[in-house]
C-alpha cells in the first residue's frame, strides 16, 4: 500500500497556532481544506523540537515542554 499526502488545513503556510487559519481568521481541524491553501512542508516521523525551526527560540510556543522527542502542531524545518 503506498501512502499518499492530502492537502489538508494542516500542512498549509496559512495554520497558526491552535489550529487557527490566518487567512481565514477561523479555527480549522486537519480535515479542512480551501482555494486559499498553500503547501508547506508536513511533519513526518523525524520531525522533532530539536529539528523545528522554532527549538529554543522566543517563537517556540512551548518552551518549557519543548525538548528533542517531542512534536508539536508549530513544528517547521
């Protein structure tokens, strides 16, 4: 079976945190999609804190449980 990607709410450049468009201003769920939807790269199973853009830094939206094995909705290369 091979396993293919949908361009879903959530990996489009327009998902903030909370699962909030900011396109849209309108919270979304990850079967949402729109016309508005631009592509970003998605998590896959070697997205981690400590390979996320947003790792020790004041944009990280969870610095205090932030660490190598954890994943979060915010993760971006």
């Amino acid at each position: 079976m091979e396993l293919k990607n949908l361009n879903t709410c959530l990996n489009c450049e327009n998902l903030i945190r909370d699962f909030v468009c900011q396109k849209h201003n309108k919270e979304v769920d990850i079967t949402n999609v729109c016309d508005s939807h631009i592509y970003k790269a998605s998590i896959t199973k070697d997205s981690s804190c400590s390979n996320c853009f947003h790792f020790r830094k004041d944009s990280c939206s969870n610095p205090i449980k932030a660490s190598s094995g954890m994943l979060c909705f915010d993760w971006r290369k």
